[in-house]
C-alpha cells in the first residue's frame, strides 16, 4: 500500500520535503475551510517527520505526511473525498491514510461525498470545489499572517522551512496529484481520452486537443505599448475571429469556441483585465496570464494549469470539458500534426520520388523575441499531392530558379514550414513570406501563388498568417494576424 512511492527514500529530509510540500499544503488546503488551520496541520506534520526521518525514510514519508496532517485537520469522511476527487486515489491508498480497511474507506468516501453535496450554496462540484480551496495554497502560505501558537523559539527555527515556502510560491502549485512521481511546480491532471475526432493544437512546445469545431482567436499579448507593470493587452482575446471548417455557421458569435495564442486578431486592442478581454464562453488560451487555479467568471470558468513553464487555460461551464482539454495537455518536442518544436529554418530535400501522403503546416514565429511553433495542422493526401503537383509546375521540376528582384535569405519574424510526409521520409519546403517565394532544397525556389498556397492555408494558418506586402490574390487565404 504506497501513494507513488515503492521503497525507501533516498536522500535527506530537506530533499523530500522540498518535493513534497507544495503537494501536501494543497492537500491541507483542500481538507480544511481554515486556513490556519492547514498551515499548522503542515507544520506539525513536518516537524515530526524531520524529527523521524531516519525510521520514516525507510518506509513511506508520502503516507505518513498525510495521515499526520488528516489526523490534524480533517474527519475520516472529509479526508477519503479530498483523496479520491482531488488526488485521485485508490480504496487501497484512501484506507492507507486513514488507517482502515478497504471497505471502511469506501463508507467515508461514500458518506463524505453525501455530505459535500448537500453542502447549501456549492453551486460547482466537489471536485471543483477543492481544486479552487487548493488553488491558491501555495502563495498563501507566505502570505497568511504567522500563527502565534505554531512559532517556535529562534534557537530552534531553522531556514528551512522558509526554503520550502519559497519553493512552493515560485512553482505556482494549484494541486499535484500523486505527488512522488510529480516534479514540483507541475500539476498533475490524469491523462484522458478524447473523441478521435478532436484536433491537435500546439503552441511553444505545449499540446492539447480540442473540439474540432472550435475556431481560432487571441489570447493576451505583451507590448511596452500596454500600461502598468505587466504591459499586456487584449486584441481578440475575448471570442473566435475565424470559424473551423468543421463548424456549420456561417459567421462567428461569442458561442464560437475557439483555441487562442497571443496574437493581435483584432486592431482594437483593450489593456488586458478590461471589460471584454475575457471569453464569455468555451475556449483555451495558451501562454495564458491566469494564476494557477479555478476562477468563476460570470457565464463561465477558467481553469488554470501549469504545463512546464507555460500556464494554459481552459473556459467553459462545463467541469468535465475543462478537465479533459486540460488533461490533454502535454510537452512535445514533435506535435501529434508532424511539426517540430525546434524550427525548421531551412529546406530539406526529403528521399526521392517522394509520394505524398500528408503535409503538415507548420508556423514559426519570431513575436516575443524567440522563435517558436506557433500553429500547426495537418492536410490530408489529396491536398498533399496537389501542393506537391503545384510547386513543381512552378519551380519547373523543383531545379529552375524563380527570378527574383529581391533575395530570399533565411527567414524571419513568421513563416510556415510545409513537411510533404510519404515512404521513407520527409521533405521541407519553406514560405518564407520576407520575400514571398517558397524556398526548396538545393537553392530551388517555387512561386507563392494561389495554386501554391490554397492546398495548406486553411483554419488556423488563414487566422495567424498575413500574405506579403501587395499580394493581394491571396488574400482569400491568408488574412491575419491583424496587427
């Protein structure tokens, strides 16, 4: 019986509780409506492991610290709900805490569960519930006011505990569920299944899937041309600015979902915090400025979490879509369209006589000062071999040059890389929209005319990219950003 933990520990105490205690606090957080409360519940439970190390080392610090701090704070029936909705723990680790049998811990949960229900004016479920009491645990326990009776005497208080404090606010931890095998700082959301016809959307090395018919928008942007301290703006964060091809209206409204980066989709740009810088209804925000947590916003919900160093957001009234887009979320260093994290600079000729079978598109931006993936998608076959068919038409079998009045150097500030995917192989053709050609491998390079750029610019490409200065024929294609 373990919660993620097989075996001793190695290391010393200061190493586990620098791991353990933003989990634990939030555990506290969400056992008891006292915040004093939880703090002394984690001070004591880790006082007295310190004082037990070298016994509890041995067997299970991660048990031990709970039953310590349910022992402290919280009934059985309180404790089996916070353990299983909010950690998502066996009958088998539940009964390990309290110390009971199996079946016992099923009547607490089973009581418990009863109990927070009937709770009068819970509007959220109860698992949201104790996400939001959890959410702000680890700021809070720099920030709440000491508590006289738990100060110790100078000769005994020693630097760590203030260490851990420190590490707990700067990893911004709403939760960790099943914290031995979580590194600080990361919340842990269950890994989910989701409707095959859910697609991937990406941004900076973060992935999540979302409905296929939710469109593309804005999420909040940084510019020395906001005021105040964080310089952050609204520019089309607040609903979609293009539809999906999957999504049958013919206009968007604000009960468009939609996925959003921070990009300038709209020219009238707001201070971020303002009235309409919000989503009133479903949709996902990446490199999101929400802190880590649960926060009701009207009509609807965001929530936050933490995926390396990026926070993504999630909006909807609707708990368990949250919980499954978020439960998506990934880090990858290729995305489920074929597209690289690391940008793809320079083109690549891929194995002969490539057939097509797919194209991935693929945007790198250079906005915030260093490159990353910013929107990614995928087209099938028949696209594929028509984008293939085309640019050879153009580059006269992919050897002639295009002239050219101006060079075609690397490219800069935001360009899509087109992967063509077949047997053995990939090849990597560049839009490098600086000097409006498509590069090739070898120097060769390809017209960028409507027959080249309609098979890939669709969906989110159309939304987040702009065509050259003075191509006005493909404006039908590429529209954005706005700014």
């Amino acid at each position: 019986m373990f919660l993620g933990h097989r075996g001793p520990v190695k290391g010393g105490f200061e190493e586990w509780a620098a791991a353990r205690t933003p989990s634990l606090l939030a555990f506290a957080s969400a056992l008891t409506e006292d915040d004093r409360a939880a703090d002394a519940a984690v001070t004591r439970a880790l006082a007295r492991i310190r004082s037990t190390w070298d016994q509890v080392a041995r067997e299970d610090p991660d048990l031990e610290a709970r039953r310590q701090v349910v022992r402290a704070c919280s009934s059985s029936r309180r404790a089996a709900v916070v353990l299983r909705a909010l950690e998502g723990r066996s009958d088998a680790e539940i009964a390990g805490v309290l110390g009971c049998s199996e079946s016992a811990a099923r009547r607490h949960l089973h009581r418990g569960l009863g109990e927070a229900e009937r709770r009068p004016g819970e509007e959220s479920s109860v698992r949201d519930h104790l996400v939001a009491r959890a959410g702000a645990a680890p700021t809070q326990l720099l920030t709440r006011p000491p508590t006289p009776a738990l100060e110790e005497p100078p000769r005994r208080r020693s630097g760590w505990l203030a260490a851990l404090a420190m590490i707990a606010l700067l990893g911004g931890v709403a939760f960790v569920s099943h914290a031995s095998r979580t590194p600080a700082g990361v919340i842990d959301y269950p890994q989910v299944d989701v409707p095959v016809s859910w697609r991937y959307e990406s941004y900076a090395g973060v992935q999540v899937q979302v409905p296929d018919t939710w469109g593309w928008g804005g999420s909040p942007v940084t510019s020395g041309y906001f005021p105040g301290p964080r310089h952050l703006g609204a520019c089309g964060t607040s609903q979609a600015a293009m539809l999906s091809p999957e999504d049958d209206s013919s206009y968007v409204s604000v009960l468009t979902g939609f996925v959003g980066r921070p990009a300038i989709m709209d020219p009238r740009c707001v201070a971020w915090g303002a009235d309409g810088s919000m989503p009133g209804g479903d949709a996902f925000w990446f490199d999101s400025p929400l802190p880590v947590g649960v926060k009701p916003l009207g009509g609807t919900v965001a929530e936050t979490r933490q995926v390396g160093a990026q926070r993504v957001t999630a909006f909807s009234d609707d708990g368990d879509l949250r919980r499954q887009i978020l439960g998506s979320a990934e880090l990858v260093g290729v995305d489920g369209n074929g597209c690289p994290t690391n940008p793809v600079v320079r083109p690549e000729a891929g194995p002969d006589h490539l057939e097509p079978t797919s194209l991935s598109v693929c945007v790198y931006s250079q906005d915030t000062g260093v490159t990353s993936l910013f929107w990614s998608g995928k087209v099938p076959e028949p696209a594929a071999g028509a984008y293939a068919a085309a640019v050879a038409h153009t580059s006269g079998d992919a050897t002639r040059q295009v002239s050219a009045t101006r060079p075609c150097w690397t490219p800069t500030g935001r360009w899509v890389a087109l992967g063509l995917t077949g047997a053995g192989g990939t090849r990597w053709d560049l839009v490098n929209l600086g000097c409006g050609r498509i590069q090739l491998a070898g120097g060769a390079e390809a017209a960028l005319t409507p027959r080249t750029v309609q098979p890939w610019a669709s969906g989110g490409a159309t939304a987040y990219v702009s065509p050259p200065r003075g191509r006005r024929d493909l404006d039908r294609y590429l529209t954005g950003p706005a700014g």
